[in-house]
C-alpha cells in the first residue's frame, strides 16, 4: 500500500525551505545576530524537529533541520 504524504508536512517543508536559504545568506554576509536570538531560535527549531518525526511529517523535519542547522551557525559565529 502506497503512503499518501500529508499536504502539513509538504506545507512545513516549503517554508523551512524558503527560511533556510533566506539564512544562508545571512551566514555568508558574516551578519550580526544576537546570541539571544539566534540559540533560543536554535533551540525551539531542534524541538519543532522532534515533534514532526513524532507526527511522521519527515519532510518538514527535514527541512526545520537544515533552518535549526542554520541558526546554530549564526549562534557560533556571534560567540
């Protein structure tokens, strides 16, 4: 039996696709986050992570990760 993919977790995946490119260039403009920012958004995002796997929307989690991945980055070059 085929398993049909939820239309949540192709809307999720498109948006954290879309933010995660939007940071990418934040990162390689070297911007300046503040860390109060960027770990507590880092930290909600790895959380959004579990909850989708739990809820099988692997897509969206997928894509939360590379978003949370990109925060993480922020975090560490603003330390």
């Amino acid at each position: 039996m085929k398993k049909k993919v939820k239309w949540q977790d192709i809307t999720l995946m498109v948006g954290g696709f879309i933010f995660a490119p939007s940071l990418v260039i934040s990162i390689l403009d070297k911007a300046t986050v503040p860390i109060a920012t960027s770990l507590p958004t880092a930290v909600v995002l790895s959380a959004f992570v579990v909850v989708y796997f739990n809820l099988k929307l692997k897509l969206a989690a997928l894509a939360t990760s590379l978003t949370a991945i990109c925060w993480y980055i922020l975090f560490a070059m603003n330390i």
